[in-house]
C-alpha cells in the first residue's frame, strides 16, 4: 500500500521517509525521516558487550536476571573463572558442569566448543587472541522428538525514548539433527547434537527441509507450543515469561545504546529517529524456563533456502517456514512505522488536545502548530505520485489497517511497563553521565566532567576529597580502558561510570542492598541537580 521501495547500492540520493540499512546505522548525512538501525546497536549485542551489560543488571537484581548463564569474559576473567568453578566444585562435589566457549562476534557456531574443565580452555591458536565468553551450558534442555532446538523470536524496537517495544506472535524453532544427549567427554565434539544453528545443521545428512510448519529441521514456534499444550503445559506463563526475558534484556541494553544515540544523533540537531527488528535466540530448559542465548542485531530476513539439486549443482527455493513468520515482521513493522500513520495519529492527538481551545473543521486546525503538521504533510505527498496520493485519502477514510490480517507484532512495553520500571535505574545513570558529557558527539567522559559530577550533585565531603575524586576517576578509567573496548576516545566509558557510581553508592548507603544504595543515590544526585537547575533558571531570569 503506497509503499515506493528505492534501493541504493552505491549511495542515497533522495530524503527518504524510512532508511532500511542492510548492516548497520552509519549515515551520518540523513536528518529526517526513520532509520531501521540504532547507532551502536551492532557492539551492544556482540557476545562481550551483552555479557557485561546483562551482568550489571545481576549485580543489582540477581533473581529477575537469572535467565541468562553464568559467564566470564576471556582472556581478563580467565584467573576469576577458574577460581569460581573451583570454589563451586569444592562446595558441591556432585556439580558435574560443562562450559561453551564463544568467539566474541562470532556467528553461526563459528569457533564455537563445549569444555568440561577450565583447563580446557584452548589458549593457543588463533582463538587464543580473540576475546570470547566462556558460559555454563545448559545440560538439560528441552527435547522435540528427541531433539535439542532452540527458538529465534523477532522483536520489534520501535523507540528508544520512550521505550517501546513489541514481540512477533511467532517464531522460528531451530533443531539439531542428532538425537541428545547430556554432554559427556565422548560427545562433547558432537555439534549436531549439541549446536541448534541452522548453518551448521543444514550440512547434516540427517537435517530435513520443513514442507509445512510444524515437521523438519526448521519449524514455527507455534507448532511446539501446541504440541507443548496438547502435553499440559502452562503454555501462557511460558509466553510471559518469554515476554519478560525480552523486556528485560532491553532494560539491559538501553543505557549504552543512548549514550551512542546522543552522541550519533545530537538532542536539538536535524536527525532521523531510529527503530530495528531484533533477533532474540532463547533455549528452553526441560522445566519451561526460557534461557536468553544471544540477541542478533541483524537476523536473516530470508524466506528462501538453498537445495542440493544434484551434487554441487544448488537451487534456491521457498521456505513455507521462514515465510510464514518473517513476512509477518516486515510487513506489520511497516505498518508500525508508517510515517502517515504517525501523521494521522499527531493529528488526532492534537485534535483531541485542542478540541476544548480552538474550533476543529475537518483536519484543519487553527493553531500554528497544526499547520506545521499540515505543511509536512503536504511535502510528503509530493512525493507520492498524484494517483497515490488520492489512494492515501480514500484509504485514510475507510481505515487503512482494516484490509489487512492482524498484527503479528505486539506491544508489550509500555503495555506492561509498571511491572519493569523499577529495573531501569541504570538508564538514570546513563542520563546523569549524559548531562556531564559535555562536547557533543562524544561517548567518554572526561576528568573535569566526573568533577563537575561530583560537585553539582554535592557528592564531595570531608570523608571524600576531590583527590580521592581524582583518583577513583583515573583507577576505574585506566582499568575499564585497559580490556581494549574501544580506543577511539579516551576518558570514562558509561560501564566505568556505573562501576564508579555503585561504589558511590555502597560508600554512601551502607546497610542496604546494592539496587536500593543506587536508587538512593540516584534520587539524591537528581534532587541536587534539580535545584541547581531550578536555581540557574532564577538567576537567569534574574
Ligand atoms: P552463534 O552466534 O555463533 O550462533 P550462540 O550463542 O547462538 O552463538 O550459540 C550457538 C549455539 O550453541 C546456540 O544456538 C545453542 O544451540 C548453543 N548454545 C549456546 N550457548 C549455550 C548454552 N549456554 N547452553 C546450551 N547451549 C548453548
């Protein structure tokens, strides 16, 4: 419906009213529209990046973040990973884990192997040199027909500020191709059993192309749930527990990726708004429990797989599968995104807003800021060709949703955004990191920035002089700089700053618990901030 679609191989040459990037954000010369990519969402879901941010999220709230495996980061935990699995094994002699070693920014299994002993670690070779995240395995997964699989579901990021997300009703169950097995030294080296990734599945003789959704190698995820219900299971605590996984995981994310956002995209400047479709991969436990394996920033949009006709001669063929659930995500994140709906929907709030002020005639507005919204909406026509644009009209009329099947995309936060609000106080922290940034552009912060910190929200005493600010600032700083992140910039990363702010916290509040001494310190960082703003505002009046 009205959709014109240009691609750019070699470059854009026209505004256009959404941006659907093949890879990654970077476009620093688009100032209006949407663009389908958040800057530094790519980094914010490598495998180290996800561990470190979901980690913080334990520190405070260890029971609503136990859905992600214990993992240390390699090669700067490895001495801390061998001495918690000692220590764990010494108090419980029957605890018999297995671990899976994973290639920071590695994809499809590549690189990818189950160890039983730290030891084990292969720390010559090339994997030696590249960071990775070392993980307990989850021995015990749930089984189909024997079958170890895992489920990709798609998940739309509408909006960073404020917070929205949906969950497609459906996804993809993704299942290895011989029968499993707990992991023992014999079967350890089995990726067929134990590695559920279509990529490296599909190279098994055993591996079956689904003809419809619910048989083979790759099934709809509403296929298992009815074959769970029909065996008595609590299908629907499963979908809210998936549900809570997915809100969770972002509440981990958001912090960094606003801090990439401003710095990309300048509050006050020209910019487009961003929004991306999100691959959330998820192991099922026997018990139901949803476990998050990795969040893939770029997942297959494709509906079509390759088939050996004959030996080396390959065909492409439709998927039933990817295309019953992967159409559905495109076309309803389309509808969700409309740039006429958003029209539409700005008008009729504003309509609504003004009814009691002004006279509204049809959709004219007597206000200046609804014949802005008129002006706008005139441009965009524009572009539409005349046949188009008298189609827009007649649909807007007769509702335009109204021909088309019901959203597979559904919205869970702020639907149920009372229930998780109380997990984002580390986005509080990034906005206070935020506001001491100061150069614009930037994602460090500066020593005469945590100064200003400190002193604005009157963190410095007796007990905490600024040379003691000074040298916190330089520890954390040279330390979190030091595990080679990113050295573009130099100064304070926003997980510097989180560190130093929870010793803050911990120094300041001391008998409570580690989320309560940072919300605490939160409210008493914004409270001063408040007043010195309040007070800036008097005496510029002034
Ligand atoms: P990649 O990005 O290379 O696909 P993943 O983290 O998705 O890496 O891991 C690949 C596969 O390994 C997963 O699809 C899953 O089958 C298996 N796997 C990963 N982590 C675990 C884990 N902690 N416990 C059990 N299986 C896992």
């Amino acid at each position: 419906r009205l959709l014109s679609l240009f691609q750019f191989p070699f470059g854009r040459r026209l505004p256009c009213d959404i941006y659907w990037h093949g890879v990654s954000f970077h476009d620093n010369d688009i100032f209006s529209g949407q663009v389908n990519k958040f800057p530094g969402m790519t980094e914010m879901v490598r495998k180290i990046t996800l561990s470190r941010a979901v980690r913080t999220m334990q520190d405070l709230f260890p029971l609503e973040y136990n859905f992600y495996p214990r993992s240390w980061i390699l090669p700067e935990e490895l001495p801390l990973f061998v001495a918690e699995v000692r220590m764990m094994k010494d108090s419980d002699p029957s605890w018999k884990p297995t671990f899976i070693v994973k290639p920071d920014g590695g994809c499809q299994g590549d690189g990818i192997y189950l160890i039983k002993d730290p030891s084990d670690i292969r720390l010559t070779g090339s994997i030696q040199s590249r960071p990775a995240v070392v993980q307990e395995y989850i021995c015990k997964p749930l089984l189909v027909d024997k079958l170890k699989f895992d489920i990709r579901l798609y998940v739309l990021l509408k909006s960073l500020e404020p917070l929205e997300i949906y969950i497609a009703k459906d996804g993809l169950s993704r299942f290895c191709t011989e029968p499993y097995q707990e992991p023992t030294l014999k079967n350890l080296h089995q990726v067929f059993m134990h590695l559920t990734n279509y990529s490296l599945n599909i190279h098994s003789g055993n591996f079956i192309h689904s003809e419809n959704v619910n048989t083979g190698s790759k099934r709809t995820f509403s296929s298992i749930l009815c074959r769970l219900s029909s065996r008595g299971a609590d299908v629907k605590k499963l979908w809210s527990d998936i549900i809570s996984l997915v809100i969770k995981t972002i509440i981990a994310l958001t912090p960094e990726l606003k801090v990439y956002y401003q710095s990309d995209i300048p509050a006050g400047k020209p910019g487009p708004t961003c929004f991306q479709i999100l691959g959330f991969d998820i192991l099922l436990m026997k018990n139901l429990k949803p476990m998050l394996l990795e969040v893939n920033a770029n997942p297959s949009m494709r509906i079509e797989h390759e088939q050996e006709l004959s030996p080396g001669v390959f065909e492409n063929v439709p998927s039933p599968v990817d295309e019953e659930v992967k159409v559905a995500v495109i076309r309803d994140t389309l509808r969700l995104v409309d740039p006429q709906k958003k029209k539409r929907k700005d008008i009729q709030q504003h309509s609504e807003s003004c009814k009691n002020k002004v006279n509204v005639v049809h959709d004219y507005f007597m206000c200046y800021r609804c014949q802005t919204l008129e002006r706008v909406s005139e441009a965009n026509e524009e572009l539409l060709d005349a046949g188009a644009a008298g189609r827009l009209e007649s649909d807007a009329a007769r509702s335009p949703e109204a021909a088309l099947p019901s959203l597979c995309l559904k919205q869970v936060f702020p639907k149920y955004a009372k229930q998780f609000n109380y997990l984002r106080l580390v986005d509080r922290v990034a906005a206070l990191f935020i506001r001491f940034l100061g150069v614009k552009g930037t994602t460090k912060l500066g020593p005469t920035g945590f100064r200003t910190f400190i002193r604005n929200c009157r963190l410095s005493n007796s007990n905490f002089s600024m040379a003691a600010v000074d040298i916190l600032y330089i520890d954390i700083t040279r330390r979190w700089n030091s595990m080679g992140i990113d050295h573009r910039e130099s100064g304070m990363c926003l997980q510097a700053f989180v560190e130093a702010f929870f010793f803050l916290a911990q120094k300041k509040y001391k008998s409570l618990q580690l989320h309560e001494q940072v919300a605490s310190l939160i409210d008493f960082c914004e409270y001063h901030l408040a007043a010195l703003d309040e007070k800036r505002l008097v005496c510029g009046r002034g």
